[in-house]
C-alpha cells in the first residue's frame, strides 16, 4: 500500500474576506439607493406630465372655438391618476392659463409627494411652457428642477 499523502490546504474564504465583500457591498448599495429613490421620483412625475400634456390640444380648441378658459368637465379629462391627487385649469388672464398637477401626499416619493407641476400658455393655446422653463407654469410648479424632464428645466 502507497503511503498516502494528506493535503491539509484551506478551502473557502477567510473572515476578513468575507468582510471585505460585505463592506464593498455596503458601499454599492449606500451610493446606489439615493440615485434609485431619485429615478422613481421622476418616473411618479411623468404620469402628471403626461396627464397635463394630454390636455394641451383638447384645451386649446376649446378656447379657440369658444374664447373661454375650458374646465375639466369641459374636456371630459381625467382629474387624478396613480400618483396625481388632483388637476385643475387657472388663469392668469385672457390669454394666459395654466394645467396643473398636484402630486398625491402618500404612495409617493417624499421629494414630490404634495407638490405641483403645471404647464401654461400665453397666447390661448398655440405654445406651451412647461415646469421651470418660464411664463405661468414656472409660478404654479413646486416639484425640485431634478425631478422635472429636461425639457422643463
């Protein structure tokens, strides 16, 4: 019979690179949740973008066809969604009128949950600004510059 040789080499990991690997995860997870909560932000924000961009033309042959500032029930328009609380229609004057969006309080992110985004017109319908960008809609937007689309910053 061969004498068998024993091999006593170690197999798996040791403690510290066990730890090593957790605190690199750690690390991952502590940059990549703020971004993720940030993502979710903006896409709870594009329903009420949405929302108010899909009134811009319904609204606008209203009021060239009537010379009045429509209602919501004018446009038979949905007033909520999933993360919207409510929409409602201003003016400012004549010309100049805004749709705007409120954020719901809960089921949303906390950096836009109550807050506004609208969109405004200055010349009954034809052009339309919207968040940050300017005119009327700038005054009646609350939501973080960060959260808006690009477009509206």
């Amino acid at each position: 019979m061969k004498n068998m040789k024993i091999n006593h080499a170690q197999k798996g990991f040791t403690l510290i690179e066990l730890m090593i690997v957790v605190a690199i995860i750690g690390i991952l997870a502590a940059v990549a949740i703020p971004a993720y909560q940030d993502y979710i932000a903006r896409s709870q924000v594009t329903e009420a973008v949405n929302l108010t961009a899909g009134l811009k033309a319904p609204a606008a042959e209203f009021f060239q066809s009537t010379g009045s500032v429509p209602s919501l029930a004018d446009l038979g328009a949905t007033d909520s969604g999933r993360y919207v609380a409510s929409m409602t229609i201003g003016t400012a004057s004549t010309n100049t009128w805004y749709i705007q969006a409120t954020m719901k309080t809960s089921d949303v992110n906390t950096n836009i949950s109550g807050g506004t985004f609208a969109i405004s017109t200055t010349d009954g319908g034809s052009s339309w600004e919207c968040g940050e960008s300017g005119g009327e809609a700038a005054n009646q937007t609350d939501i973080g510059v960060a959260y808006l689309p690009s477009s509206c910053k």
